[in-house]
C-alpha cells in the first residue's frame, strides 16, 4: 500500500496499521515527539499532526524521538508481521490476474507457513480485517484504479467482462472447519 498523502498516512495511523511502520513517522506539534504509526500512545487530534517521510526530517525540524515507539532505531521485523504482508502481496498478485483462480484460507495460510486459524486471527490482529474483507477492499482500490486510468469505453467493456467474471465472493474460500 501506498503511503503518499496525507489522507492515507492519517488512515494508517488511525487503524495503527503495522504495514506503514517503516513509510513514515508522525509528529505531534502540541508535544514536540515524532512516533512510528503504530505507536501504542494515545492518538493525537489531527489538527496537531505532521507527517514526514524518516525519522531524521522529523528530527531536523525540531521533534525529539517517542521514548516509547523508538522511531529512530531500527525495526525488528515481526515475523507475524512479515507473514502477513506477504499474504497481502500474494493477495493484490492474485486479484490482479485476469483467470485468477479461487484461493483458499489453508493454502494462503500454508504458502506464509501459518495454520488457518492461527492465520486467520494475527491476520485481523494486524491488519483490523479479515482476509476476505482485506482482497474485498483490494478488489475495490483495483477497480478504482483501472476506472481512472481508462476511457468510458473501456470502463463499459470492463463492466461487461466483469459480469461474466466469477462471482467475487467465490474467488476467496475462508471457511475454516
């Protein structure tokens, strides 16, 4: 995911979204601190929030560094973390492939070297979703895009190959037995 404005950045620290720690950092201007996205203190009103792109920019214009995050050191990946954006990835791949077949819960689970239940909940601990509500957003962002890069024409001819498309809610088979 892309962390470029503002209003993503904003997004990503609302929901302390652990993909984003490594993007950015955020400052507080009523504090003077500057905090990694998923810093565990309180959130700050938005009014009173900066984003820059390292630790260092935050540091030259006058904000001292979270004793509690450490945004200056460097991060110790998790590997529940590392699990889990991989699984994003293999998911954005799969969407975007235009005879994408179905993917299941146990062999996403698998591919990451996870069980699906275990899986499935540091999946939603991480990202505040579940991997099918994660490709349905996904799919979304997709058709977003591909709705502002093409013509009306082509939008048309989209829509119509999508109708014949599987139906999305079978592309992904979550049930966990």
């Amino acid at each position: 995911m892309s962390y470029t404005t503002d209003q993503a950045r904003w997004r990503a620290l609302t929901i302390r979204d652990a993909r984003a720690n490594g993007c950015f950092v955020y400052a507080v201007k009523s504090t003077g601190i500057f905090c990694r996205p998923t810093c565990s203190g309180r959130l700050a009103r938005r009014a009173n929030v900066g984003f820059y792109k390292t630790p260092a920019e935050a540091a030259a214009a006058g904000f001292r560094g979270c004793k509690r995050c450490k945004p200056e050191s460097v991060a110790v990946e998790d590997p529940q973390e590392r699990a889990v954006n991989k699984a994003c990835s293999l998911i954005e791949s799969a969407l975007k492939e235009p005879e994408a077949k179905a993917i299941k819960l146990a062999t996403l689970a698998n591919s990451v070297g996870l069980t699906p239940r275990y899986f499935h909940k540091i999946f939603k601990d991480k990202t505040g979703m579940t991997p099918k509500e994660y490709a349905s957003l996904e799919k979304w962002r997709q058709q977003q895009e591909t709705a502002t890069s093409t013509s009306e024409g082509e939008q048309m001819d989209r829509a119509a190959f999508d109708v014949h498309a599987t139906d999305f809610s079978e592309f992904f088979d979550f049930n966990i037995d």
